[in-house]
C-alpha cells in the first residue's frame, strides 16, 4: 500500500463535535483514531492539460476511494474516484473534453441521460453535490441557461450549464452493503453511542420517565422538544427552492 502524497495532506485537528467554546455542537462524535486530511481536487481547475492515474488509494475522510493524478508538468492532485476508472487511463478538465469517465466539463456539453457526479453549484467554485460513493446525478433536460439533473434522492433540479461535473458515477458502489460488525469499530469512527430518549432522566430528554419500560407517550421529539420523525426542516423562504423541478422521494 502507497503512502499519502505528502504535499496533499495536512492533520486533521479532533474536535469531538464541540464548537469554540466547547459546546456539544454535534451529538454522537469523539474518540476517532488519528488522521490525515487528503487535499481534493473538486474545482479540476487545471484546464486543457491531459493527467494520468497513477494510483487508487483509500481515503479515511469519506467513503469514496481517491485516485493519484499525475499532470505532465509532474505536479500530482487527488480526485475522487469514479468506477471503471483503472491506473494508467488519462483524463482531463475542457469545455471541449470528449464524454469519457473521469473527465470534467460543463453541463450544457452534456448530452441527455450521460451520468455525471462532482457536480458545481456554482461555475468555478468547485464541486460540492453528488460525491458519495456509488452515486451520480443523470442529465434529464436543458433550457436556455439551465440544465436538470435528477440526483440520487430522486430530486430533480436546475443548475447553471456553466457548472463543471465529472463524467460517471463515483466508485466503491458496494460501500453501502459493508456490515460495521462491532461497537468498537464504530467508536474508531469517531461515532459514539446514541441512548433512547425513552431510557432517559425526563429532564434530559422529552420521552424520559415512567416506571419500568414505558413508551414515548406522546407524538415522538427530539431531546429540545422539536417534532421528529417526518417534520420537513426545509426554509420554505430559500431561495433556491425555485430550482426544484420536482422534490425527493
């Protein structure tokens, strides 16, 4: 197994799910083992110039694998690794790049039902949607200054045609069929235990109480007193909401 480049990683600091001033901003994080943060390339920002891949390697910050590109003016980058992408093939980021796995170009270049993921949201900011591992969007229509792709949620939204996406789908499909198998593993994670609210004191948690086993005894919270299960969190005031073509599943 290849070592990291060395240029592309930095340590990644622990926070255990704590804000600056060491609140419990995020529940259920803590105790990973230490890691290095691997430097991705999402903006494939070197136009026009051919990289081959080097190496496939693991990535313990995502669920996806990486691949090693290597430019001809030898500089190396990390991307993410799309499925049947294999070491020794070439890719490259154009306007005018042919509909080949791994290469990036904008959508309005795009033909219909192509599959794409590392998708921009806005043009030249980098990819941000569609990056989990097995996933891809599919292009579904065009308009004049939009393209529509349907996500993995089922989603169907417009984004810019300007926007840069990588052509395929993201590698290691089968990622979501791995069993974690012990606690232990999962603590390794960085994921500690979640406790029932029902096994709770009733003043740390809404469906606390009772004696003995006892139910929620009411429609379920979450430990401040929010509806959970089924309330839709989204602003109806975002402004985003009018690039939904049709909602998720």
């Amino acid at each position: 197994m290849k070592r990291p480049e060395k240029k592309l990683i930095s340590i990644l600091k622990k926070h255990s799910g704590r804000d600056r001033t060491g609140t419990i901003s995020v529940r259920h994080q803590g105790g990973r083992h230490k890691r290095y943060y691997r430097s991705i390339d999402f903006k494939r920002d070197k136009k026009d110039e051919v990289g081959k891949i080097i190496n496939i390697e693991y990535d313990p910050n995502r669920n996806a694998d990486i691949a090693r590109v290597e430019y001809k003016d030898k500089e190396r980058r990390y991307i993410l690794h799309p499925r049947g992408l294999k070491v020794g093939d070439e890719i490259v980021a154009s306007e005018k790049a042919e509909i080949k796995i791994g290469n990036a170009i904008p959508l309005k270049n795009i033909p219909i039902g192509v599959e794409v993921h590392n998708v921009e949201l806005y043009p030249g900011r980098g990819g941000v949607m569609v990056r989990g591992a097995g996933d891809s969007a599919s292009v579904v229509a065009k308009e004049e200054k939009y393209v529509h792709l349907k996500l993995p949620s089922g989603e169907v939204r417009k984004f810019f045609n300007d926007c840069f996406a990588t052509v395929g789908a993201v590698g290691k499909e089968d990622f979501k069929l791995q069993i974690i198998g012990n606690a232990g593993r999962k603590r390794r994670m960085g994921i500690r235990p979640t406790v029932r609210g029902t096994a709770q004191n009733p003043r740390t948690h809404p469906h606390g109480g009772g004696e003995g086993k006892s139910g929620e005894g009411m429609h379920p919270k979450t430990p401040w007193g929010k509806p959970a299960k089924g309330k839709r969190t989204r602003n109806r005031k975002k402004w985003s909401s009018k690039l939904i073509v049709k909602r998720r599943n």
